[in-house]
C-alpha cells in the first residue's frame, strides 16, 4: 500500500478538504448553517462545496441557531450525519438546550438504541477587534457536559484528521477552531486520512517542566520552548487536542518525571480546562511533584476590543517563557533573555492579527 502524499496546506484549508472527502464519501454527511454557501466559505472552510454538492447538501440557514440545530439532531437520529456550523461560537449559545439537553444524552436516555453521529463546528478566538461577544473561547461550557466530546485542534494535520474523525464518530462531537488556526500551515496527508481523537499529542520533548496547552496556545507554547530550548531548559510540550474525554495518563507520566507542570487555557483561567488538570495532576502525581503546578489563562473580565487592554489581556509566548522559567529554576536573566527574544519578534506586527512566526509550517 503507497503511502498518503503529505502536502503543505492551511488549517482552512484542511478542513475544507475533510469536509469535500466526507461528502463525496458518504451521502449521509451534509452540512447546515449560516454563511456554509457564502462566496467567502466561513473563513474558506467551505469554499466551493455548495456549487460542487448543491443546496440539499451545503444547506444556507436563516439566523435561527436553535432551529437548524435542532434540525440537524432530527437528521443524526434518523440516520444522517450532519455537519452543523457555527461562525461564532457565541451563536451556539441559542442552541445550548438543543446541544446540552438533546444531543448530548440521546444515547445515554435511549439505553444505547440511537446513537447521535453529529458535528458542531464552532469558531473561536481572538481578533479584528470583536470584543466581548465573538472572541471568546468557550471550551469549558461544552467540556463539562458528559456524552459530548469536544476537541480543539492546533495544527493544520489534526483540523483535517480529526475532523475526519469526528464525521465517522457515532457520538455528538464539538469542534472548536480558533480563527487563527485557520491559518497555520503544516504537512497534511492526502486522500481519506483520518487522524485518531485519542488524546494528548506530544510535540516537544525536555526534561525541566511538563507544559499542556490546546488549540491556538499550543503555538504561542511551542515558540516559548523553541526560546527556552536556546536557554538550556527543555520542556516536555504536549498540545491537548482533545479536552473530553480527557485523556491524561501521558502526561501523569510527564509530570512524574519532571516533578513541574504549567497548563495554559485558550480561554479564561478560572474553572477552565487547566483547572481540571491541575487538579488531576495533584492528586495523582502528587508525591513526585517538585513545585505546585501553575497555570495561566485569560482574566476574569469580558475581552477588551482595543488594542492597547487586548496586549494586557491575553497569554502570550513570552509570559509562558516567564513562568517555565520560574518553575525550573533556571536563573531570571535566562528566562527574561527567553522572553525579550519572542517579545521583540511579536512587536513587529499588531497584537490582534497572528505573526507570521506563528502561522508554520509545523
């Protein structure tokens, strides 16, 4: 058997591609929601699959976020397996009950005779000065909610396999794409390649500190070790990739070997992701911990719109540099190097568009 051509491509451009597989693959799959038949294609996510599939396929909505989600649970319980987007992640907060309430326990409710193979794309994340009602990153509302599983993908690899994925899952999957992994470009996999949404992924080996970050703050994570590394401290860097269910014996083993853990949420610190964590990590690797685990994440306030409170309200590469540096002990003049280093290379651009040291390829 050949295998799969690997060929550089964008997050969008990735999950445009799983989505054009799915369809051609399996007559099953159709997508639903507000701007799907859009000349700009949510982002280019869904650029030309309207014209290539028609509109039975690619289905253009009203603004009417409970009600073609809950069409879309109709279609999964009859057998289909549809793809619902969301631009914002802010809009599925109209279909809360729909999400919450019906897809997520179809399966628990009916003793395990109807399974809900649906797909919830939500948009989140930072930029073009949004604000306090579309940049938010609302991981943890979905994460909590058993019989939903909820990925966040970081690289351009993982939007197109693990979206693959999660079409092929019986079980209701949120899908949450930070806008500015949209951009990021990496190697991915030609054809039908399906990549597993079994947990952790493991980007970067070191001794000194365990570092777990998810979606667009596995890149920020991964230019801090790139910095460290300069440095002489290595960090053990996993991208989370899948936030429930949460898979964490990986990272116990981590963490059991370097006695250091710092977690970094996409979105608000408080109850996020990284609490969750934290916690675990404590009460299971608590005799080989040298230091108390840290974390960092957004404040507690809604998301500034200027620039100027956006550069003091969000987790950047050389904030995690600091705090690595810290917990390894490494000297202050090290780690403020490490940070200067990313500091001035981010300077080059505004605070509320992606550098182009953080787009890849990876």
């Amino acid at each position: 058997m050949s295998m799969p051509e690997l060929r550089e491509r964008s997050g969008a451009q990735g999950i445009q591609e799983a989505l054009d597989l799915s369809l051609e693959r399996d007559p099953s799959v159709f997508l639903i929601g507000e701007g799907v038949a859009d000349p700009k294609g949510i982002f280019g996510t869904t650029a030309g699959l309207c014209q290539k599939y028609g509109t039975e396929r690619v289905v253009e909505t009203p603004i009417a976020e409970n009600g073609f989600t809950g069409i879309a649970i109709g279609a999964a319980l009859l057998g289909q397996r549809p793809v619902v987007i969301h631009q914002r992640v802010e809009f599925a907060l109209l279909a809360m009950e729909q999400i919450v309430n019906n897809a997520a326990k179809t399966h628990y409710v009916s003793d395990g005779a109807h399974s809900m193979p649906l797909v919830i794309r939500l948009v989140v994340g930072r930029g073009w000065g949004q604000g306090p009602l579309h940049s938010q990153s609302l991981e943890t509302l979905f994460s909590y909610i058993p019989g939903l599983k909820v990925l966040m993908p970081a690289t351009a690899e993982d939007c197109k396999g693990m979206l693959l994925s999660a079409i092929e899952d019986n079980n209701p999957v949120i899908f949450l794409e930070h806008r500015w992994v949209h951009l990021v470009r990496g190697n991915i996999s030609s054809g039908y390649h399906m990549t597993p949404i079994d947990g952790p992924g493991h980007l970067w080996h070191g001794d000194s500190v365990t570092v777990v970050s998810s979606s667009y703050m596995t890149l920020e994570s991964l230019q801090a070790a790139k910095a460290l590394a300069k440095e002489g401290c290595d960090v053990d860097l996993f991208d989370l990739r899948v936030a429930r269910p949460l898979k964490l014996d990986e990272i116990f083993e981590s963490v059991d070997r370097t006695g250091r853990l710092l977690v970094i949420d996409t979105g608000w610190k408080t109850m996020g992701p990284g609490a969750e964590i934290v916690a675990r990590a404590t009460e299971y690797c608590f005799r080989n911990l040298k230091q108390p685990p840290r974390r960092l994440g957004l404040p507690d306030h809604p998301t500034p719109s200027s620039r100027s409170l956006a550069g003091a309200f969000y987790i950047r590469a050389e904030h995690i540099a600091l705090a690595v540096g810290d917990l390894a002990g490494i000297s202050p003049l090290a780690a403020r190097r490490a940070a200067d280093e990313l500091s001035v290379e981010r300077q080059t651009h505004p605070i509320d568009v992606p550098h182009p040291s953080f787009q890849g390829p990876f």
